[in-house]
C-alpha cells in the first residue's frame, strides 16, 4: 500500500468541478476561499506540484484568460494514468519493441505512461520550486522527449475534454474556446450566423443529457494506482 | 472443442455487409443464419450519452481492441514489419454494426469506367501508360449491372442528395459526371454549414461543379421500404468515430438490426472470435464445413454450415483465408497466388487547411453535410499533360471541429508549441479554420500486399496480418495536384491563411487517412487473378462468399460503402435466387 497522497487546492479554482471524495462518492465542489485536498491516485504530492507547474507554462494562465490550472489539468492527468490509459490496457504490448523505429510507424517503445510520466518525473525533482525562466528553459531542453510529448498531449486533452473526465472544470476550457460542448440540435442555427460568431453558453454532457455518470465515466476507476 | 448444433448460413461479422447479407436471406429464405460478432453490442443509451470527445475520438471506444489483435506494417517486402501499436493510418470497427456505426455517412458512387479500369485506360491511353509495377485490373461487374443494386442501397439508407444525371440527362446542382442514375434521391439534401457554403461559392467561381454532398445523415424524416423510419440529422457534429444519438445517421443497428431481430430464423453470438474456415479441400476444390471460434472465456466451438459469409471487414476476411489455408497466398516475387494482393488504401488528405478571419461556427455540421465535386475526378479531366493516372474528389464539410483533436490545426506562421504565444494561437484559430479534402483513387501495384506476419502474434496465439504497402509515383504526383488545386480553392474562399499538405512521399502508418483500406480477396474474371468471382462467391469454395472492400481490386476516389452494400445486395439476389437452386459455382 503506498503511502495516500493528496492534492491542495484552491475550491475556487476548481469551481464547478465533480471530484471523488475519500469514500467513492461523487460531489461537486464549489466552495469559494477554501482550499480542499484532493487524494491523488497515481502522482505523490510533488510529482502533481510539478506536473502543475509544467503544464501552466505549457498553457498558462495569462491576458488571454485561464489556463491549465484553472481547468484541473493536474487531476485530469492523474486520473487518465490511474486509469486504462496510463497502463496501456488498449496498447498492442507484445514485444519485440523497437526505441528506433521510423517515426511514421508510431510509437514502438515497452514504456507505459505511466512509466515514462514517472522517468520523466524523476528527472524534473524540484521543478516547481524553480523560477518561471528556469523553468522554461528546462521544458525548452525536454521538448523532443516521449515525456514531454505525452504531458502537452495530456495537457490539452485535460483542458479541452468534458469534464466527467474531470478536467475543463467550470468548462473554462470551452469557454476559451468558444465551443458550446455537446448540443442536441444545431438545426435551427446552422444555415444562419454565417460569418458571425454563435456562441451558445457551453454546457457539460451531464447538463445536456441529464445523465448522472455516463458509462464510460466509471470506466477509469479499475487502475486504483498501487505503485 | 465443442461442435455445435448445424447452421444453414453462418456469417462472420455483424457489420453492414454482414447484417444486410442476413436480412436479405431472412426476408427471402427460411434459413437459419447466425451471425458470429467479436464485439459486443453497444447499448441505445450508449450513443445518447456518448458525445464525449476523449473517450471515442482520442481513446477510440468503438474500435477493435489493439491490445487482443492489430497488424503490422511495412514499406516494402524486405523490410522489418511494425506492429500498429496505437491507432494512426485506420481505424478498424468493431462490435455489432462495425465500422458502419462510426462512419461520416458520405454516400458517394463510383464512376462507371471505376469497374473497368484497367481496360479503359489501354483503351484510351495505351498499356504504356499505366504505371510500372501496377496490377491494375477489371471488376468482372459493370457500373450498368450495379445501378439498380446502389438505388436499392440508397433507399435503405434514405440517402439525402441530388442527382446529377437522371437516365442519361444531366441536372445542374447535381453531380453532372456521375454515372446514370434510375432515381432520384429518397431525400433531399442537407442543411449547408457556413465552411460548406464558402466552398461551394469558390468551386463555382473557379470553374467546377459543386453538388451537394450524398449524406447518410438524413435531412428530413424518413421511412425505407423496410418500414424503418428515422429522424432528420440535427447536425450536432459527432459523428464519425461516433454512434449517431438519434438514429439520424445510417447504421447497421438502427436500419438493418430492428427488422432482423423480428426474424426467428436470426440469431445473433457476440463476443465470438471466429479463428478459422474450416474446409475440405482436394485439388483445387474445396468444400467449407463451417467455423471455429472462441468465446469471451475462452472456450472453443465449432460452428457448422453450408454456407458461409465471411463479412469481417477487408483485414480479417483476408487474414482469416489465410490462416486457413484456403486459396493460395499471394507471391510478390513470383506473381503466383492470390489471397492477399492488391492491397490499397485510399489516397486521402486534407489537401489544404485554411485560415480565416471571421469565425466559422464549425461545431455546428454533420460528417456528410457540405458541398463536393468531382471536375478533377477519374478520367473526367484531360489528362495528357499531367504525370499521373486518375484523380479525386474535393470536399468542404464542416465535420470534426472537435477541440482536442483541433487544438493544433494551426497556421504554419505559428512556430511556437506551447506557451503564451502558442496558447493565444489556440484560441484564435480553433474556429477560424476550415479543411478541404481530398479523396483519391489508390491504384495497385504489385509489391503492395498482405501476408501473415512471421514474429507478431495476436491474444490467440494467430499470427497477425502484415501490410506491405507504398505510395509510388503516381499518388505522389496526385497528391500535389491535389494541393495546389486545394490552395486555389482556399483562397477563392477568402482564406488569410493556408497549409497545403505535404505530397506523399512514404506511406505513413501513424497519420489517420480513412479506414478505406481494399483489396487481398479481390473479384475478377479469372481465377488465376482474383480470389472471388463477381458475385463475391469464393472460386475454389462455391458455398463461401467474401463480402466488402476486401473484394475491390483498386481504389477508387470515392468513400467506398455504397459499393460495398451495391455489392452485397447483389450478391444477396444471386444466392436467394440461383445459388440456393442448384448450389455450385455463379456464372
């Protein structure tokens, strides 16, 4: 049993997030001026501090609005590596495997996610306490590693996913963007607003279906982390 | 092994051909057929609560399962095979309704002189113009012997569109270079997104002929004269890589599926694994005895029948012939053999991506709604000063504007991959960007083929399949036609902004084309080159059929399920009608 880590954040800044609680249950947080600890499933407390850190200078927080920190990114990431994702379930894992392959025959390496998020991780110890141009200068150097490549890919999903994946919190995300999320009818609107913007408010897959916890959102729960 | 009781008609595979294939034989026999699906069946709630982006279009939920059974891929036939680890190049279906649950819908025919390629062309332009290494070759069927069969299949599917030739006489605002239609469409066409209608206005500005795009997403209520009725699309923007939430897009589980299930001659084995044909084979005549297959816990069954479809999409049905030794396996040294020749995969690219300065809207579409045009299609356009046989079709739809997969449609200006710089980028382009597509004839050439892989092996213990493919000159050639013509569009459109895509160079695994890969059980009129005959009926084993794009023997620039179901239906009439008779080899 590994020790339990936990997450300390802002409630504000996870806004209209759902978040498990320490029994399983579902709740959603939206508390303002408190901070909440969240238990993490697959970082310790300082591997998420870093992943933290890394994916706001990845997508920051900045004039043009939030950013990876306002949408949960973090918890997002840990989730997905807790989950089927991190180990590879859907991978074609049988070996031999080939670091050197040609890259139009995709990725060909043995390591997880989870593997390379925790090499990668390894190799960043105290990047969260360095100063913002340390620490782009560090991402700069790590920019061509599977790792790297993995946290901006992941760092975009957590923003831009719906959030019963439990990133895009608040659909801050969407709303950056201005896609309105999954809408059961566009017929009325689609032969007019051309070449105007049509910003309908976003709205999350459990407002727009009324569904509690879609199928899949259970899904991601079989990987509890044990490492 | 536990044998089970005997079937009339076992079918491997509950995908369209497969479950259109039953519903044929349950309306006009009284056999008793089985349907053997690897997947699962997918719930009705599922597609209701299923627009999730990361889930289906990331993480691909409704394609086969990598990790139990993939392919490896090389260039050439001495090169090291990789396996497809992680989806790129296609993306194989799987579950009840295949790949026809997660399509865009786009309903296009072929071009009549398609089915006679390789004779049209010596005629027109001698031998000496086809290509070097090419295996080009006839149907064995015409365009004219398939009309009625793609009208059957529009009207199952409601196919929303314009015709643009009608017995011979061509109709403006439809598609004029189209082959003879005995109908019009069941429906009209669909709504027009804002990136669509800009298309269609710099399409005729420049000379082509833009029509609206045949949509299995249907633009008004309608009832097939199966009975089945279905919604108008509400053009919500999930659809491929998606279930439709209401039925508007044509599926195998809400066109075919609900009249089947009325039928007690119909039963329907998912999770079943099918492993093997099993046959008896002296000479060059086999005779097959049924199927084995293995359940989800892992025990193994024998399946009698006498007749057998095999309906698993164009990879397994030519894997599963080769796994079990029936026909000979294709030689590209020799030339000898044929199961597994002529692979192709459609030439498919967003020839241009273009940037504007006024926002799109793009969520708003659905994966068949838009214009198209075919003036640089096939043998349409002059092609004595071009280095290159063929052509294809271009496409403004306003699909997939999903923003995970779409974060990174950038213009080349933006150098930057993360940070602020890269972030405002983001947020400015993501719905300011617009792709043009273009979908091209793939021909086929000797060195590009399937075999079984000698070191990879799937859950089972079977060997996978191995593609070995190239592009070679005359999809390069074609490819960068199709971008330049995609750049002059662009900005007839008004784009600010475009990236042409790169010409093809090597055939790249990791970069999704479409899941339009054909060929390795290929029809034709000769045994000595074709593995069925043009009634998909196997030549050595009269009482197997081999249904789907496994049986083109190229590619033609079209999306290829209208074919595909043309074919089925009349491969369906001629078991229902002669086969059954007097079961021994169609002629």
């Amino acid at each position: 049993m590994r020790r339990r880590h936990f997450l300390t954040v802002s409630a504000a800044s996870l806004g209209g997030l759902l978040i498990e609680s320490l029994d399983g249950t579902l709740s959603r947080l939206a508390a303002q001026g408190q901070t909440v600890r969240i238990r993490l499933r697959f970082f310790t407390e300082s591997e998420a501090l870093i992943i933290s850190a890394a994916a706001a200078l990845i997508f920051p927080s900045d004039d043009s609005g939030s950013g990876a920190h306002e949408a949960g990114v973090t918890l997002y990431i840990d989730r997905q590596l807790a989950g089927p994702y991190g180990h590879d379930r859907h991978r074609y894992t049988r070996p031999p495997f080939d670091d050197n392959a040609p890259a139009e025959f995709g990725y060909q390496g043995q390591p997880t996610p989870r593997e390379i998020y925790r090499e990668g991780l390894a190799k960043l110890r105290g990047f969260h306490r360095l100063n913002r141009e340390h620490q782009e200068a560090i991402l700069h150097q790590i920019e061509a590693t599977r790792f790297f490549h993995l946290l901006r890919h992941n760092t975009i999903e957590g923003l831009f996913c719906d959030p019963l994946h439990a990133g895009n919190a608040n659909l801050v995300g969407w709303q950056l963007l201005g896609f309105p999320g999954p809408r059961m009818s566009n017929a009325d609107d689609i032969e007019k607003h051309y070449g105007e913007p049509f910003r309908p408010k976003p709205a999350s897959l459990q407002e727009v279906t009324g569904t509690k916890t879609p199928p899949h959102a259970t899904e991601d729960k079989d990987g509890e982390a044990q490492s | 092994m536990k044998t089970l009781p005997h079937a009339d008609v076992v079918i491997v595979g509950a995908g369209w051909t497969g479950l259109l294939m039953a519903k044929e034989l349950a309306a006009k026999t009284s056999l008793n057929i089985v349907v053997l699906e690897r997947g699962s069946a997918h719930s009705p709630t599922e597609y209701a609560t299923g627009m999730d982006e990361l889930a289906y279009a990331i993480r691909f939920r409704m394609m086969q399962d990598l990790s139990q059974d993939t392919v490896t891929i090389r260039h050439y036939p001495k090169d090291r095979a990789y396996p497809m680890r992680q989806y790129g190049a296609f993306l194989p279906g799987t579950g009840v309704g295949g790949a026809g649950e997660h399509w865009s819908g786009v309903f296009p025919r072929f071009l009549p002189d398609v089915f006679e390629l390789h004779s049209r062309t010596v005629d027109k332009y001698g031998q000496s113009r086809l290509p070097e290494g090419h295996s080009i070759q006839d149907w064995g069927v015409t365009y004219d012997e398939l009309e009625p069969y793609y009208t059957r299949a529009e009207n199952l599917l409601g196919i929303s569109g314009k015709a643009g030739n009608l017995r011979g006489t061509k109709i403006p605002g439809g598609n004029i270079f189209e082959g003879w239609r005995s109908a019009e469409y069941p429906t009209p066409p669909t709504k027009v997104p804002y990136f669509s209608e800009l298309f269609r206005q710099a399409a005729a500005q420049l000379g082509y002929h833009p029509y609206p795009v045949p949509a299995a997403t249907l633009s008004q209520l309608y009832t097939n004269p199966d009975g089945i009725t279905r919604p108008a699309c509400t053009y919500c923007g999930f659809c491929e890589t998606f279930g439709c939430m209401i039925g508007a897009k044509s599926q195998p589980t809400n066109t075919l599926l609900p009249i089947l299930t009325k039928h007690k001659s119909f039963s329907l084995r998912t999770n079943a694994q099918v492993r093997r044909i099993l046959h008896d084979s002296s000479q060059n005549k086999s005779k097959i005895r049924g199927v084995t297959y293995t359940d989800f816990s892992g025990q193994e069954f024998f399946q009698p029948a006498d007749l057998v479809f095999l309906a698993s999409w164009t990879l397994n049905n030519t894997r599963l012939l080769l796994l079990s030794k029936l026909g000979e396996p294709y030689d590209p040294t020799t030339g000898r053999g044929t199961v597994g020749r002529n692979l192709t995969h459609q030439v498919m690219l967003n020839a241009a991506t273009a940037f504007f300065d006024q926002p799109l809207n793009r969520f708003m579409g659905s994966g068949a709604s838009g214009f198209m045009f075919n003036d640089l299609d096939g043998d349409v356009f002059d092609h004595s000063n071009i280095p290159f046989l063929r052509g294809g079709a271009f496409l403004g739809r306003s699909a997939r504007s999903l923003p995970i997969g779409e974060a990174d449609t950038l213009p080349k200006s933006v150098t930057a991959t993360w940070g602020s710089e890269w972030k405002k980028a983001v947020l400015h382009y993501y719905d300011r960007a617009g792709k043009i597509t273009f979908i091209g004839d793939h021909l086929a050439y000797k060195a590009n083929y399937m075999d079984l892989d000698p070191t990879y092996k799937d859950h089972w213990g079977d060997p996978l399949l191995r593609l070995t493919i190239d592009w070679c000159d005359n999809e390069r050639h074609m490819s960068a036609f199709a971008a330049q013509k995609a750049v002059e569009l662009a900005r007839a459109m008004g784009a600010k902004e475009i990236n042409p895509s790169a010409a093809l160079t090597r055939y790249d695994a990791s970069r999704y084309q479409s899941s339009h890969i054909q060929g390795g059980a290929i029809q034709g009129a000769s045994p000595e080159t074709s593995v069925v005959n043009p009634y998909l009926q196997h030549w050595q084993a009269p009482n197997l059929f081999v249904l789907g794009a496994s049986s083109f023997p190229q590619n033609a620039a079209a999306n290829p399920t209208p074919t595909i179901l043309a074919q089925t239906l009349r491969a369906a009439d001629a078991v229902a009608q002669r086969y059954l008779k007097s079961p021994s080899l169609l002629a």
